[in-house]
C-alpha cells in the first residue's frame, strides 16, 4: 500500500516537473488556439484595410472623369465668349430690349462659370492629401507617424509589437481610411451637384445665345 502511494508520488512530480520544464499542454494548446485566432483577425483586418483603400481608388478615378468633363465643357464655353461679348458690345443699344436680352445672357455665363469652378474647388479638395487622421492617434501603419520616427526607432517599435497591438493598429487605420473614403464620397457627389449646374447654365447659354443676338440683329436693322 506504502509503495503505491510512493509511485503515485513519484508520478505526480515527475508530472509537475515536465509542466515546468515543458508547460502545460492544454495551456499551451489555448495560447496557440488564441494566436490563430488573433492571427486570422489579422487577415480579415488586412483585406477589410485593402477594401477601403480600394474604394478611394474609386472615388480618384469618378474625380478625373468628372473634371475630365468640366475641362471639355469649359473649353468648349471659353471659345464662344469672344464672338459674344463683341456682340455684346455692340448690340447693347441696340434697342429698348437689348439690355434685358443680354443681362440674362451674362446671367446664364456667370452661372455657368461659377458652378463649374465651384465644381473644380470640390474635386481639388478631393486631391487634397489628408495628413492628419481623424483618431488623431499614433499608428505604425499611418505615413506622417513613420516618416516623423528615426529609423532605429520605428525598427525597435515594430520587433515589439504584439499580435493584439498590430491588431489595434490596423483597426484603426482602417477607420481613418473609412471616414477619409466617405469623407472624399461627399465632396465628389458635391461636386457633380454643381456640375450637373453648370451644364444646365451652360446649354441654357448656348441655346438662348445665338437666339437673343439674332433677335436683336433684326430689331437693329
């Protein structure tokens, strides 16, 4: 009985000491399960990160369409404005009606060039690099807080990063992208609301222009 209360003993410090030694292993195998798992959170924070950035690629590529279309529009106005205010000139006393026609005229050009810059100033601020993250937090995965570290720090600071820090790291940027991303959204659908202005001042201009002149061409004459 004596004897097998000694192997009893003997095998629960032989047990002991290999826990030392060699750790638990259901400990062991927990730590390993919470690192996958926290290595997997990883992966979808990263992709979840790629998919935001994707979507301000997409809000570039509406942006230069957009002023792409402000640009042929503009050039386009720009080119009629000679031969009109030479009209203008010299049709202003034309007639009792010749005031009003081309107030109404100049009404339509300034609000066809009004808009479509305004339509600009938005998509410039578009352009317009975001330097400072809407957490306003430090993150190693954010340009203006790398390039302000020495080098030798950011090292060290990326060798001791943990899992779950990485983790909050990139959540974080994540968010700034979003809000940035949405942000941008905002200022393109702006700016195609005064485009969309401007095209209507635009073909009012165009249309009613060679109308009015020719109205009081006649009545000159």
């Amino acid at each position: 009985m004596s004897e097998s209360k000694e192997n009893k003993l003997q095998r629960e410090v032989a047990h002991r000491t290999t826990e030392i030694v060699f750790g638990n292993p259901m400990v062991m195998k927990a730590e390993v399960s919470n690192t996958s798992e926290e290595l997997k959170l990883i992966d979808v924070s990263e992709k979840n990160l790629a998919r935001m950035v994707g979507w301000s690629t997409v809000v570039d590529s509406k942006a230069t369409f957009v002023l792409t279309l402000i640009l042929v529009l503009l050039g386009y106005f720009v080119s009629q404005l000679v031969t009109y205010f030479e009209a203008h000139l010299k049709l202003w006393n034309s007639s009792s009606a010749a005031p009003t026609l081309l107030v109404l005229l100049d009404i339509a050009l300034i609000a066809t060039l009004g808009c479509l810059i305004t339509s600009i100033v938005y998509l410039m601020k578009i352009v317009r690099p975001k330097l400072i993250p809407p957490t306003q937090k430090l993150s190693l995965f954010f340009f203006q807080t790398v390039e302000k570290m020495p080098a030798d720090d950011f090292h060290n600071r990326v060798l001791k990063l943990s899992v779950k820090d990485a983790l909050a790291d990139l959540n974080d940027q994540t968010y700034n992208v979003a809000k940035v991303v949405s942000q941008r959204f905002g200022q393109l659908n702006t700016s195609i609301t005064w485009f969309w202005y401007g095209f209507i001042a635009f073909m009012l201009f165009s249309v009613l222009r060679p109308l009015f002149l020719l109205i009081l061409e006649q009545t000159k004459s």
